[in-house]
C-alpha cells in the first residue's frame, strides 16, 4: 500500500472513529433514560412486547494489588504476572 492509499485508509478511520464516538453518546444517552425510568418506576426489570431490560446490583470480590504490594511485597512479587501488549495510534 503506497502513502497516498495510507493516507485514504486513516481519513477513513478517523471518520469511522468520530461516528463511533457519536453512536456512543447516544447509546449512554438512551441508557441513561432507561435507568432513570427504571428508578422512577422502583424496579429492577420491566418486559415490554420485544425486550426484557434490567439493571441490577452485582457484588464482586476483587483483589486490591496495591495494598498487597504495600503490605506483603513478597506474595505480591510471587503472583504477579506481567504482560504485554501493543497500542495502535494514529496522530
């Protein structure tokens, strides 16, 4: 792929990117709304004709690596894994 090509292909993405973010707005926007009305209504599900939606709490148990590390280094030195990856940019 020549420059010039390079150059259409990251206008594009760079479109791509943009309706993205947009859609994205939109889609947290309507969420947003949807929540509200489930708070409004005090429930945690509602069924309509086509869709089922509900927005309940999920309790989860996390491990907290920082304070491992302040308080027991050496458990923390001996589970860690470290990993790599690589990042795609475009300036």
């Amino acid at each position: 792929m020549d420059d010039l090509r390079m150059d259409e292909k990251l206008a594009r993405l760079r479109r791509c990117r943009r309706e993205m973010d947009g859609l994205k707005q939109e889609a947290e926007a309507i969420e947003a709304e949807v929540k509200a009305e489930l708070e409004a209504r005090g429930v945690e599900q509602v069924e309509t004709a086509h869709y089922r939606v509900s927005w309940k709490t999920v309790t989860s148990t996390r491990l907290d690596a920082k304070a491992l590390r302040a308080e027991r280094p050496e458990i923390y030195e001996r589970y860690a894994v470290t990993g790599s990856t690589k990042r795609f940019t475009v300036t």
